[in-house]
C-alpha cells in the first residue's frame, strides 16, 4: 500500500523466521515505510528478538536479563547490545562468599539494518508474546517504531544460554527481562509485567480480519503514515 512494507509473524525464531524475514525484505525492496504485524506473534526465542531487532536498529540496547545460574548463589546480568557490525554480550556476576567478580564479553556478527530508518509501526495485542515483546520494547525505547493496538501479553521471558569467563554454558528458563529503558518485560519466577502498552491504543473492531481491508488497525497505521 503506497509503498509500504507489511511483514506478518506468528513465530519469532531464529534461524528461521530472521531468514524469512530477511528474504521478505529484500523482495519488497526500497520501501517508504514498514508495517510489522505481531498480533499473533506467540512463539519465538532471544536470538530471533536480537536478529528482528538488528534489521530496524543500528545499535543500541536489545534487552538485559537477570538470571540465578548454578554454580553462582548470586545474581548474574547479562546485557545485548547491537552495534554497527556486532552483537555484544555482557555478563556480570557480582562477588560472592566463593569467588571473585567475573565480567564476560563476547562479540558475534549480526544482522544488517535492512530498514534504512525508515517509519515504522508495530501491530500489537494481547497474544503479541514473548520474543516479539522483547523486539518490541528494544524498539519502541530506542525511538525505532512506533506501537499501535492494545496492550502485549506481559511474558517476555524465553530460554537463555549463559555463557560465564570460564566459558561454561548454562540454559537459563528463569531469567527476569528488561527493556533498554528498565522496564521489567517478563519474567520465569515473578510477575513483574502488565504487558507493553501501546504508543497508540487502537480497540480491534469486531469481526477484524488481519492484513484485509476490514483491519481498523492496519489502516489507522497506513493513516498515521500518510497511506
């Protein structure tokens, strides 16, 4: 519609959907705007976020986890951020009774930022869960799109690898999840989200029929866009 990008997901995973994604992007080309449609983008995992989130964004904060990892008694944060040409990953543990402070980073290639800053708008609902919360918020706290629709689900939280400066990797599935701006997203132990809330609340009509012209919130965002 007038040049605008429309890319619907219902799952986030990588390496799947990124390449779908990435294969979708550069098929429609040079586009004046993008539209991301996550209504009912449920399923998904942290490198599918990180990589969603490296086609809109040159760098800045993805997401930062607290986790509990064995053989640690305390905390350990973990931190992703995107830079021009890497992921980067902090990790941090405090001192503890046992050991010393440990301070981890790992660097990885990333995606390319195929959106060129282009305006976006993020099409969001209660079923918008888990790794799409986490683009989402990545997003909307660095200025890179704006969301519309009703509030996500409040779960951000997805399976994590840790990785410690011995280079021990542990599977994480309790981590507590925080936007760049420290809003706590999801979490596996607390309830700690109401879900994200939209920049502009848009009530679905009844009868909605998503990516059709019988989609009020679709159309509100092409509208917002000058479509």
């Amino acid at each position: 519609n007038g040049n605008v990008g429309y890319i619907r997901m219902d799952n986030m995973d990588y390496p799947f959907d990124v390449d779908d994604v990435r294969r979708a992007m550069h098929k429609l080309g040079p586009c004046e705007a993008y539209v991301i449609d996550l209504r009912e983008c449920r399923y998904g995992n942290l490198d599918g976020a990180i990589g969603m989130t490296s086609f809109f964004l040159d760098q800045g904060t993805v997401t930062s986890i607290t986790v509990r990892t064995p053989p640690y008694t305390g905390d350990t944060y973990v931190t992703y951020t995107l830079h021009p040409a890497a992921i980067q990953t902090i990790t941090w543990t405090p001192p503890t009774q046992t050991g010393p402070p440990q301070y981890f980073v790992d660097y990885k290639p990333r995606e390319f930022n195929l959106s060129a800053g282009r305006p976006t708008y993020v099409l969001t609902r209660g079923r918008t869960a888990h790794a799409a919360e986490i683009f989402c918020a990545a997003l909307r706290d660095n200025r890179r799109a704006t969301l519309l629709g009703v509030p996500t689900h409040g779960d951000a939280s997805v399976p994590i690898v840790v990785q410690d400066a011995y280079r021990r990797t542990t599977i994480v599935f309790d981590g507590i999840f925080y936007s760049p701006n420290r809003q706590c997203i999801g979490s596996g132990i607390i309830s700690c989200s109401g879900g994200l809330k939209p920049d502009v609340f848009v009530r679905p009509d009844a009868g909605i029929q998503y990516g059709t012209d019988n989609d009020n919130q679709l159309k509100e965002a092409l509208r917002r866009l000058g479509k």
